[in-house]
C-alpha cells in the first residue's frame, strides 16, 4: 500500500472517529438532561437505549484507535458523567485513572473503592458492554478487510 494510500486511510480514520465523538458527545448530554427530566416509567426504557446507543459509539472509537493506534477518546470524565455515576465516584475513579485508556482494563477496582451498589453495577455494565462491542469490531473488520485499512501495510 502506498503512502498517498495509508494518508487517505488515515484521513477517512480520523473522520470516523471524530463523527463519533461528536455522536457520544450529543448522546450524553440527552442522557444526562434526560435523566434530569424522567418522570415518567416510558422515559426509563428511552434512557437505556441511548445508553446502549452511547456505548456502541464508544466502543467503535475504542476500536478504531486500537486497530489504527490511535489517541483521540472521549474525556474520561464525561464518560464517567454520562454512565450517571456519583460525583464521589467520580473524584475516586479519577485518582486511580487520567485517561480513557486507563478505564477500557477497569476489572473491578470499584469494589475497592467502597462504591454504592448502583455505581458498581453502572460502572461494570458499562465497561463490560464496551469490551464486547471491542471484541464485535475486531471481528467485523477480520470479516471484511478490504472496507478497513489492510494489515499489508505493516
């Protein structure tokens, strides 16, 4: 693959991830003005599938920065904020961890940190589900090689 070739890779790269972090950014603020407002049980199930929504993005961003080494994440804290977690737990989490990177290897350090049930539950839920949509991308990209940047230029 040539070089003009890998620059336009990287450039369509960057595109996705940028339109994805802008897409995440969208979502948690609805998340969170929607968590504001939920009055009503209808408005619960909305909530859990903008969540949902919410970790498919973040993950396709995780991927893409795996697969093409890259660096551009959502903040760690807003990530925290839009998963709904205390502002406690927030402040605890961010001394163990400074980036985006850091929280993907999370196991189970909230146990550790004396968080509420719910915190816990959120916070594993969610890590949990952006490792399995990780794990779903590498496998669409094996799948389908020639839409994503090919491993020949290595």
């Amino acid at each position: 693959m040539s070089n003009m070739e890998l620059r336009i890779n990287q450039a369509e790269w960057l595109q996705k991830v940028d339109q994805n972090l802008q897409a995440i950014c969208l979502i948690g603020r609805k998340l969170i003005s929607g968590r504001a407002a939920c009055r009503n049980p209808g408005s619960e199930l909305i909530l859990i599938q903008q969540e949902a929504k919410l970790i498919r993005y973040v993950s396709r961003v995780c991927y893409f920065n795996e697969r093409y080494r890259g660096t551009r994440y959502p903040a760690l804290y807003d990530w925290l904020t839009y998963v709904n977690l205390t502002s406690t737990e927030i402040v605890a989490l961010l001394e163990y961890f400074q980036t985006f990177c850091a929280l993907i290897a999370l196991l189970d350090i909230s146990e550790r940190l004396r968080f509420t049930s719910e915190g816990r539950r959120r916070l594993r839920k969610s890590s949990y589900s952006l490792r399995s949509y990780i794990s779903r991308w590498r496998d669409v990209s094996k799948k389908d090689r020639p839409l994503l940047c090919s491993d020949s230029a290595r």
